[in-house]
C-alpha cells in the first residue's frame, strides 16, 4: 500500500496532534511521581500540626511501687548516708596547671 499525495496532507494535519499525544505520554510519570510526593508532604505536614495523644504510661505506676518499697527500707538507706556523705572532698587534692589552654603545640 503505498501514501498519495492526499494521504499526506491529512497526515501532517494531525502530527501536531499526535506530537502532544506523545509528549504528555512521556510526562505522565513524572506528573504522577510529582503528584504523590506532593500529597505525601502535605500528609506529613498535617501529622505535624496534629497533637497526639499519650499512650498509657506504665513506668509511672513502676515508680511509684518503687517508691512504696523505699519507705520501708528508708531508715537503712537514711543510715548508710550519714556515715559516709558523697560531698565529702576534704581528703581530695585538686592540682591544676596554669599553662593548660593558652599553649598550642604546632610541631605535631
């Protein structure tokens, strides 16, 4: 089969047509990628602003078991500190060196 003259003319009428065709074809995955990035960020920024709500927090009854434990063994514990208070630094010598900071050793 071959093309006449006539076959041509409507033939390059429609390539505009047929060269947007092709054109939005190639950009529809970008669009579309585009398209779901965009949502996922306005889907982020809407968590964002949202204020969750706290779970149930077990650790807080913990504690206080804890601290129901310690009454009854205060007075030990109240014992052992006054024998030996951590404040204590009498005993310890503090030396510092008045040159630490202000030399630069550049020899490597």
């Amino acid at each position: 089969m071959s093309i006449k003259p006539i076959d041509l003319q409507t033939l390059f009428v429609k390539m505009g047509e047929v060269s947007k065709e092709q054109s939005l074809a190639k950009e529809q995955s970008a669009l579309q990628q585009s398209l779901a990035a965009r949502s996922q960020v306005t889907k982020e920024l809407a968590e964002d602003r949202r204020v969750t709500e706290t779970p149930a927090d077990n650790e807080t009854q913990a504690v206080k078991d804890d601290d129901s434990e310690e009454a009854k063994e205060g007075g030990k514990r109240k014992k052992d500190e006054n024998e030996s208070p951590p404040g204590d630094s009498s005993d310890l010598e503090v030396v510092t060196d008045p040159d630490v900071g202000r030399h630069i050793d550049l020899s490597g």
